[in-house]
C-alpha cells in the first residue's frame, strides 16, 4: 500500500515490468459485508452503553447509556 494513490513518484512506475493497481482488495462482496456488519456490531455496543471495539478516538469515547 502507498500513502498516496496512485502513487505519483514511486521508482517502481519507471520499470516496464511492473505493474501498479489501486487498493482494492476490500472490495469484494464479502469483504463489504464484513465491513457492515462490523459497523452495525459496534453501533449495537454503542447503544448499549458498551465500549465499540474498533474505536478511532478511545481518548473521547463516552458511554450513552439509555440512548
């Protein structure tokens, strides 16, 4: 994976017999389906006053319990 794509100065696009494609392997039906149902789960824990947990900022979480 490249911090920037497509990657724009990587010394790999100066070779012929390389080939670069864009990140795309959660792309399949199953990868979406286990992209939503993991969103879902935590949003239930959310709901539940519960710790989510994949949580971005866990410095600002709060528990909303009764939501």
């Amino acid at each position: 994976m490249f911090e920037q794509e497509p990657p724009t100065e990587s010394s790999l696009l100066e070779l012929d017999n390389v080939v670069l494609s864009p990140h795309t392997a959660a792309f399949t039906y199953e990868g979406l389906d286990n992209m939503s149902m993991g969103i879902v789960d935590q949003l239930i824990d959310y709901y539940q006053g519960k710790r989510p947990a994949h949580l971005v900022n866990p410095e600002v979480f709060k528990s909303h319990k009764g939501l």
